[in-house]
C-alpha cells in the first residue's frame, strides 16, 4: 500500500515536473526564434500552440493511470 503511494506521487510529480521543463524550453525556444526572425513569429506561435497541447497530454495520461493505480490496484490488493 505505502510503495503505491509512493508510486503513484511520483508519477504525478514527475510528469509536472517534465512539463515544466518542457514548456520553458518551448517557451524559450520560441522567443528566440521570434527575435531572430520577427516575421516568422505568428507561424512559430501557432506552431508553439500545438506542441503545447500535445506536451499537455503527457502528464494527463501519467495522472490517469496513477488514478487508475490508485482507485484499482491499490483497494484490490488488501
């Protein structure tokens, strides 16, 4: 049961922490391309929107089975 716990916590944690990372790289990544080439700068910002949302569905997926582990497996264990 604690181990579970565990598991699940750093499932949810880690995926927030990848997102984190992931967006300020996107983020930075975009401003850069902005500064270098300002008439690009709509494509890029449409571009970043859609990778923003796919980056997004990662940690959802991780929050769904750490529920699923969480409210399935674990009662199913005792």
């Amino acid at each position: 049961m604690g181990l579970a716990l565990i598991a699940v916590s750093l499932m949810i944690g880690f995926g927030a922490l990848g997102t984190a990372i992931g967006f300020a790289l996107l983020g930075g990544k975009l401003l850069e391309g902005s500064a270098r080439q300002p008439e690009l700068a709509p494509m890029l910002q449409t571009k970043m929107f859609l990778i923003a949302g796919l980056l997004d569905a990662v940690p959802m997926i991780g929050v769904g089975i750490a529920m699923y582990v969480l409210f399935v497996l674990v009662p199913g264990m005792a």
